[in-house]
C-alpha cells in the first residue's frame, strides 16, 4: 500500500477530468457533483485505445470522448451493451489534500 | 364579363376564411378589397394565449400571409377602420377618408374586449385580451411590473392568467361567481380546475365584483363593492366581448345584440352580409370559430350562386388551451328533473365525467381530466342519437380511468369530427391523404383545414396518418425520445423551455424530470444547443455539456493528441501566415501537416498541454474544424483571375464565412462559393452553395458531400450578394430552430421539404426576424483560442496534465 499525495482539493474543478501523472502511469481525478472525488487510468478500454479525461460527466460515469463507452467511476466497469474495465484507484482525503492510494 | 366586386370590413379569422372557401369554388368572379384595422394580415386569434404564455411568436400565428393577399389578387388596406357604409352609392368610406364600391360587401369586424364601465378603467395599465397589440402590452408590461389581476374567470380570462404566470407575474383572478367558467363547466368540475389552477401558482378571489380601479396615471390596485382593495400593477379584463356593429347601426343595418342576418347571412340591407363574432343569427351571437366557420361555408357558396343550405345554428363544444388542464365541455351542464346523467368521478386519478341524457338523447357532456370521449360523445350529441338500447359503460367507453380504447383512431367512425373547430371529420381526413398522398399533419391542414385553429386536434391527425399510411408515415415526424433519460421529444424539450422559461441544462433536466439527472452524451449537448438557440445573446454556453472537440476547440485524435486548423478564410492565405503555420509546425514538431478537404491547413497530432501556446505562437483565428458550426467557405479564384468567371466568389465566401463563423448550428454547416456553372468550389454539394452566373448568383441549399450524398436544390436566383446573405441568414436560422440537434440542412429539408422553407421564407417580414434573431445570437460570440490564451483559468481548468512527484 502506497500513498501519495496528489493535489489539493480546492484546485479540482467540477466535472472536468485532471490529469496527473504519478509512476508514469496517466492518471485522471474527477471530482462529482456530490462533491466525491474518484481515479481512474486516462485509458479507455476500446481496443483502438483513446484518452478519458476529456469525457462528459454524468453522475457517477464518464462517458469516454473517443467511442462513447459509458463508464463507472465507481468500480471502473463499461456499462453495456458495451464491455470492458477500466482500472480504477482509490482515492483518500485529509482536508484539502488528495491521496490516491495504490 | 367584368368581375363583380366585393369588399370586406374586418381582416379577421371569419371573414378571411369566408373568402377562403370563394375562392376554392370560383376563383376568378370576384374582384376583392379587404380593410382590417390592424396592421397584421389574418392571424390566428386563437394562438394569442401561446403567444402570450410565450410559445409562439407573432409570425408564427400568421395564417394568411402578404403573399396570399397578393397571390390571389385582394387589395388589402391594413390600419384602415371602415367608418361608413353608403348605401345608396354602394360604397364604403374609410378613416382615411377613401371611397371604395362594392357589388356585395361582407361585415366581419367581429368583437373587441368588454370594458367594465368603472371609474378609471382608463388607467395606464389596463387592458382587454383580443389582439396582438393588448399581447404586445402584456409583455411588455410583465418585464416591469410584478402584479396582474385578472378579472373573469373564464375561458379567456384563465387563458390570460396562465400566460402572465408564465411572464413571472404574480396573478390574481377575480371572479364574480362563486365557480370558475361557470357557463361550460358544473361545480364538481369547476373545483377540480380551480384546484389544478392553484397548484400552477394562480390566486383566485371568488364572488367579487370590481368596483373602480385605482391608482393615478397607473393603476394601482382595485376596489370591490364590499370595499376591500387589492394591490395591482396591471388589470386585464376578461369579462366578456361584445360584438362590433358600429358602422352597421351607425349606417342604417338592423342590430340587436349583434348585426342581425338571416339564414344566408344576409342583413337588413339589400347586398350587405355580416359572417363571425359580429353578426347575430337566431338571437344567437357564437363567440368560437366553428359555428362561424360553418357560417362563413354558408355565405360563401351562396355569394358564388351555388345552391346551398341555409345556416340553422350551431351547438358547440369548448375546452381551455392551459397546458395540464384537459377538459371539454357541450350542451347543458347542469341536471333537471327531467335529466338523467351519468357521472363518473375517480378522485385519485383527478377525472371527472358527466353526460346529460334528456328524452333519450344525449344534450350535455362535460370532460375534466381525460377528454378522449369527447369527440365521439359530441358527434351523438349533434346527430342526437337515441342511447336508449345503450348502457352507460357503451355510452363511457374510456370508463373512469382512462383505459379504454376509443380514441384508437382504427375503431373511430368515419363521419366522427376529428377537428371540431373547423369541422372536420375522420373520413374526410383519410380520403384527403389517399387521393392526395398526404404524408404530414400540415398537408392535412393545408388541405381540410384541419387543425388550423386552436391546434388541440393535431395528435389525432398524427395518429390517422400513421394509420393510413402504416409504415409510410415519416417516422421522424412522429415522436421520438430527445435520449434515454426522458420520455420527451425535441418539440416538446422546446415548448417547455420556452414555456416554463428554462435557462440552464441542469435546470431543463431538474424541471422536466430526467431519469438519469445529469443526463448523458446525447441530451447535454443537444439541451445546451437548444437553450443557444432560444435565449439567443441571454444564454451563457455550457462548456462541460459539449463533447470533446467542441469543450476543447480542436479535434481529438486517436490516441489522445489534436489537429489544430486555423482560419483561412475563402481558403485564401498569404506568404506570411504560411510562414508562420511553418514556423510552428518545426517549432512544435508538429507529426502532420496537410491540406485538408476544406481548403486549409491542418497541423495533426498537437498534445494536449501545446494546445494554447501553438494557438498563441500561431496568432490566428480557430477555424472551428470541430465544430458543429460553420466550417468553411470553400471559393473558387472567380472573376478576379479565372477567365470564365463572371463575379467575385472569393469576396463573397470570405465575407459569408466572417458573418456566420462561429455560431452554433444544429449540425456542421458548409458553405461553398464558385464564379461560374463549372463549380470548381463543389458549391453543388455545400449546405450552401452559390454559383455566380451573369448579372447575378444562383443558391443552391442543402448539398452534402458526406455519407449520404446529395446534390443541393435551387433555391433562387438573385441579382446581387446582399441578396445570397440575407437569404442564407434566414435560410440558416430557420434550419437553426426547427431541426433536431445533429441534423444536417440535408436531412433536414428531405424531412420538411423544401417547398415548406421555401413558402416560409418567401415572407420578407419573417425573413427580416429571423435575421434579426441570428444577428442577435451572433454577437455573443468570442473568438475561443485568444479566449483560452487570456485565460488562466480556462487554461488549467482543460488543458493541463500535472506530473506528481513521486517520494521514494
Ligand atoms: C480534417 C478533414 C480531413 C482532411 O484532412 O482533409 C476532416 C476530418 C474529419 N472529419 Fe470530415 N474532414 C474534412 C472534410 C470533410 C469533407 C469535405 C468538405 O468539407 O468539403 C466532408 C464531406 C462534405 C460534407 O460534410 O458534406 C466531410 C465529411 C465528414 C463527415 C460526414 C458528415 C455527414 O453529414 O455525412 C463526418 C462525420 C460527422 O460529422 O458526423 C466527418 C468527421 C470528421 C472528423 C471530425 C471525425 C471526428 O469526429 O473525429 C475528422 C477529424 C480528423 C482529425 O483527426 O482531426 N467528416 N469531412 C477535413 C477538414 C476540412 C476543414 O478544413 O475543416
Ligand atoms: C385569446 C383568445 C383565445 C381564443 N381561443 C379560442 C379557442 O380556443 N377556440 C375558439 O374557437 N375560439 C377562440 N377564440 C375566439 C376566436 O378567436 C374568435 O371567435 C374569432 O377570431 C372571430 O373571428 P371574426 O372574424 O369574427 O373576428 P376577428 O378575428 O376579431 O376579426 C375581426 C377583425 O375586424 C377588424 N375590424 C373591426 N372593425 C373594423 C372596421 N370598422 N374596419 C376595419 N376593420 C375592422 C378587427 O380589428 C379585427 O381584426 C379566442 C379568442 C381570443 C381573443
Ligand atoms: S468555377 Fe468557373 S470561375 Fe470559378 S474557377 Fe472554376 S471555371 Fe473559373
Ligand atoms: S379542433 Fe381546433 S383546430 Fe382542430
């Protein structure tokens, strides 16, 4: 179990993916309308590949901008009729600061 | 033979349609003049409470254009009052003091406003509701002023108040009687709309009378006779109308109530008819348009020597055109004991039915909360058919919940009215779209008259052309979901933002009660697109509801980086700009640059992070290759170089792509501009193309050179390029708030057709509004690369990737 801290939370905007790269690995926050703030790996899991962090926001799924797969950003699953994971990480916080935990 | 000449007083819905119905049955024998003292041509009165609940603008309520009244040789004088009729010298004077003779002459100035005869009923402020203008004053003021009283609860009255809710007026309706419309509705389904009227947000004080109306210059308030006051800002009237027969009585007609005629419609004097609101026929004065259609059928054929029957009078069936009320209303409403009814009430599911049956007939029906009966019972009210071998589960088909399957169009009769404002019935309707290959709801308007008035039949039309047709009916024209998170259609998105005056996505989605709440890829943007579209310069852009390329300003790629295409307008650059695209595809080293389809540069495979410096290093303007917009103007050299070019096409297509970059569109828009018939700019194919000719330039809309590929119609030819622009604007802002979100002009025109935009747009006055409109919209927008180099914010906020450092 590694903790690192990411950033702090009052520099998340809204519904817009950040990107952050830690250990060379891309790695997208978003923080929801309800305020929640969860990672996911800026890779869609199509097969031609394609980044997540410009995707639309709805609830708890982004929408992957590249092919339209809907996904969780609770536990990383494309929703069907389409299949596929997206690796997801877990996310801690203490106040304003953002760890991602892996 | 010299024609006959007729003249009309009053440019109103009777009267006009009375004129109609001649002119379908002898075209050529009269010479017609017409005089409305309005400066509209024939609108459709009815549609005011939309306008005023602000569906609907004025043009669009327009039945009778300009160009009808030109087409069909009548003289119009609008803002022209008839102030006497001479009837010795067979002529009609107007207040400008013009003589006109007639042959025959048709009195249809219908009916204005009651004004209670109160003390300062003069005031500023105070208002009948029959025209566009008192419309007009009613918007206005509402921008202003916070509260309406409305007195009478009535049709009218109600209809009025839903729309000054819809203003964001506070609203009062006073009523002088203990129910609301108590003339079309019993007590029982009286409370039931005065509960649902309640709960929509509209104050009723009951058993009031208004006794003067306060306030100095400007109304203030009200007063009632047991002396209690009221605060107001503005006062409209509803009690009632009465019937225009000045200039009637004042030259010498026989008036009672209103201009009394006989069963031709004839008055008491020798060639004079009246038709509409303003005439009485058998001590009866109709105050809806389907009795005076049918009087208006009468005296039509009998001008045009036809044999005819005569009018006997009407019976007519009401209901209120405020939206979550359904109710309908005929004949009797209240029982004797003489009567026997029937009553259904469901308290749970807010339905409430009664029919009347006296002698075995059914003589009054009154609907509250499903009106599917409705037609059928109204049909056995006026055959009067014998319900005695029926039971009252026959006679109540759709029983007390709504269930039932009468309004199933296949089980309807063919002699059952479909459209009871113009009288029309299901057997006309159908034999129309078998002899006619009727295949939309307009046809069957154009047509039958059908649903030409106050629209409520217009989903039963829907559901005949679908049976009729079966799988031939345009399946687009029927209703499809906006998405999977509402059960709404676009044009029902629509009307509810304009209706319930929605500004924002997630207000939309909150109000309109979308399943998955902050909606998904197919409604953000297209809801963002139409609240663009309606709130013109008011609406703030939601960045985060639009898709990739559009949030980010350049085109994705697949793996992750972007193509950057600037602006060459016309396709027209310059040594120094293409050193600087050189400049910045070393600098960047920049994987790809291309020419693209579009006759400009492209710098393919730009990160993410480089976005806003290679913007800013290239200082050029974004060309918007992402866009659902104006894409390009692809130009042919022309006239300045080519030796058959016969006009300036570069001008022309760097100037189209200056005035309309930028602005949101239903889809991509291309434009293409070449010099002669040859067509090296591929105008053939463009959304819009413009090929220029000798002396002028010919438009051709709705090409497309993409998957489904379509070669553009003619749309006209015209002398100059002023011209081919206003043209477009309208062409453009026409496709912009009628097509669906993601409908290419192509598609689009194949779904309406093109003669429909064609007849749309052959109006100059509403080719000047929607220019108007864009003109409007067009200004809000901000060139977005110089926006996101000024920006820090938006920087960040979309085009940052940060590098963590990792503590080992
Ligand atoms: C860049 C360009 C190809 C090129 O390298 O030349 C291009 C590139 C793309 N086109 Fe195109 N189209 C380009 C000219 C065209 C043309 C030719 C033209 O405009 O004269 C057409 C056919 C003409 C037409 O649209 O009527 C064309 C018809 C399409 C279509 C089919 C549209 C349709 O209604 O059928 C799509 C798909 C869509 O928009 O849904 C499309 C979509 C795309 C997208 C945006 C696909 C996407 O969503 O990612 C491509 C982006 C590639 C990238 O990585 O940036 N592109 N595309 C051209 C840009 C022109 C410009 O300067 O703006
Ligand atoms: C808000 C509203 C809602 C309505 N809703 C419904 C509904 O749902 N269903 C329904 O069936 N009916 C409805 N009606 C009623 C319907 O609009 C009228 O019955 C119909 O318009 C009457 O037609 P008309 O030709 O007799 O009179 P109008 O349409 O009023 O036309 C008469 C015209 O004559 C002009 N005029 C008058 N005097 C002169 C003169 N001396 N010289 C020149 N011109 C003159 C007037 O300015 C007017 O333009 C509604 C009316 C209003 C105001
Ligand atoms: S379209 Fe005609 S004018 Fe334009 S370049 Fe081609 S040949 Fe010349
Ligand atoms: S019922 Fe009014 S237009 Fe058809």
């Amino acid at each position: 179990m590694k903790k690192t801290l990411v950033t702090e939370y009052q520099s998340l905007p809204e519904r817009v993916g950040q990107v952050f790269r830690v250990d060379g690995v891309e790695i997208v926050l978003f923080r929801l309308s309800n305020g929640e703030v969860r990672a996911i790996e800026n890779r869609s899991p199509h097969p031609k590949g394609g980044t997540l962090s410009e995707g639309l926001v709805s609830g708890e799924f982004v929408y992957c901008p590249v092919y339209d797969l809907k996904i969780s950003l609770t536990d990383g699953k494309v929703q069907a009729p389409d299949e596929g994971q997206v690796k997801i990480f877990s996310v801690e916080r203490d106040n304003d600061q953002v760890f991602i935990v892996k | 033979m010299s024609k006959k000449k007729l003249v009309m007083i009053g440019n109103g819905m009777a009267g006009v349609r009375t004129i109609e119905d001649m002119l379908k049955i002898a075209p050529e024998a009269f010479e017609i003049t017409i005089f409305g003292n309005e400066p509209h041509p024939n609108y459709n009165r009815i549609q005011l409470s939309t306008v005023l609940q602000g569906d609907t603008t004025v043009e669009d309520i327009i039945m009778n254009s300009w160009e009808w009244y030109r087409d069909h040789d009548i003289q119009l004088f609008t803002n022209e009052a008839i102030v006497k009729i001479d009837s010795e010298a067979k002529q009609v004077i107007s207040d400008k003091g013009r003589k006109v003779e007639y042959d025959e002459l048709i009195i249809a100035t219908g009916s204005s406003s009651f004004i209670l005869p109160i003390p300062g009923a003069d005031k500023k402020g105070v208002t009948g509701f029959r025209d566009i203008q008192d419309c007009e004053m009613m918007i206005k003021t509402a921008k202003e002023y916070k509260r309406a009283a409305v007195i009478g609860g009535g049709l009218l009255g109600l209809e009025a108040a839903r729309g000054l809710l819809n203003l964001g007026m506070e609203v009062d309706v006073i009523h002088l009687m203990p129910h609301l419309m108590e003339r079309q509705l019993d007590p029982t389904a009286s409370n039931m709309l005065k509960e649902e009227l309640e709960a929509q947000g509209m104050n009723f004080i009951m058993e009031k009378q208004t006794t003067e109306i306060l306030g100095d210059e400007r109304v203030t308030g009200l007063r009632f006779s047991d002396g209690k006051e009221i605060a107001a800002d503005l006062v409209v009237m509803a009690v009632g109308i009465r019937p225009n027969v000045q200039v009637a009585s004042e030259s010498g007609i026989y008036v009672n109530r209103g201009i009394v005629v006989d069963d031709y419609m004839q008055t008491s004097m020798p060639n004079v008819y009246a038709v509409g609101e303003c005439a009485e026929h058998r001590e009866m004065v109709y105050g809806l348009v389907a009795p005076l259609y049918e009087q208006g059928k009468v005296l039509a054929t009998k001008l045009c020597g036809v044999e005819t029957k005569p009018y006997e009078g009407s019976i007519v069936g009401t209901g209120l055109k405020v939206s979550g009320v359904d109710l309908f209303s005929a004949g009797e409403i209240n029982d004797d004991p003489k009567t026997k009814s029937i009553k259904v009430h469901n308290e749970f599911d807010g339905v409430y039915k009664k029919v009347i049956i006296r002698d075995n007939k059914i003589s009054g029906i009154v609907l509250y909360g499903d009106t599917k009966d409705s037609s059928r019972l109204f049909r056995m009210l006026l055959k009067k058919e014998d319900v005695s071998g029926m039971t009252s589960v026959s006679i109540l088909e759709s029983g007390c919940c709504g269930g039932g399957e009468s309004s199933d169009v296949a089980t309807m009769a063919a002699d059952e009215i479909v459209c009871g404002c113009n009288g029309v019935t299901k057997g006309t309707i159908v034999e129309a779209i078998q002899t006619k290959d009727l295949t939309s709801v307009e046809e069957v308007g154009s047509c039958t008259n059908a649903g030409r008035s106050c629209g409520r039949c217009k989903s039963l039309i829907s559901d005949i052309l679908a049976h009729a047709l079966g799988d031939k009916y345009d399946v687009a024209a029927k209703k499809t979901a906006l998405c999977g998170c509402t059960t709404l259609s676009r044009d029902e998105v629509v009307a509810e933002i304009k209706q319930k005056g929605l500004t924002s996505v997630k207000e939309v989605m909150n109000v309109l009660g979308w399943k998955q709440e902050e909606g998904c890829t197919k409604c953000r943007p297209a809801l963002n697109y139409y609240l663009g579209m309606i709130l013109q310069d008011q609406y703030k852009d939601d960045r985060d509801s639009r898709l990739v390329n559009e949030k980010m300003h350049a085109n994705i790629q697949k793996d992750g980086t972007y193509s950057v295409i600037p602006r060459m307008y016309g396709g027209v650059t310059s040594a120094q700009d293409l050193k600087k695209i050189a400049e910045v595809a070393e600098k960047y080293d920049v994987p790809l640059v291309k020419l693209t389809g579009g006759q400009r540069i492209g710098l393919y495979g730009v990160s993410k992070e480089d976005l806003p410096s290679v913007w800013e290093d290239l200082g050029m303007q974004s060309g918007y290759a992402y866009g659902k917009t104006l894409r390009t103007v692809k130009t042919c050299v022309g006239a300045k170089f080519c030796r058959y070019g016969t006009q300036d096409s570069m001008g022309l297509g760097i100037e189209l792509e200056k005035k309309f970059e930028r602005l949101d569109t239903p889809h991509k828009v291309k434009m293409g501009v070449s010099a002669c018939p040859r067509n090296c700019a591929e105008s053939g194919i463009k959304d819009f193309g413009v090929v220029g000719i000798d002396g002028g330039w010919e438009l051709y809309v709705a090409g497309n050179g993409g998957t489904d590929l379509r070669a553009g119609d003619l749309f006209a030819t015209v002398k100059t390029k002023d011209e081919v622009i206003e043209l477009i604007g309208a062409f453009l802002q026409y496709y912009r708030e009628n097509a669906n979100y993601l409908e290419r002009t192509s598609t689009w025109v194949e779904r309406v057709g093109l003669d429909h935009v064609k007849e749309v747009l052959a109006d100059e006055q509403t080719r000047k509004a929607l220019n108007d409109r864009l003109d409007k919209t067009l200004e809000k927008y901000n060139e977005p690369w110089s926006e996101t180099i000024e920006n820090k914010e938006i920087k960040d906020k979309y085009y940052q990737k940060r590098d963590v450092p990792v503590l080992v």
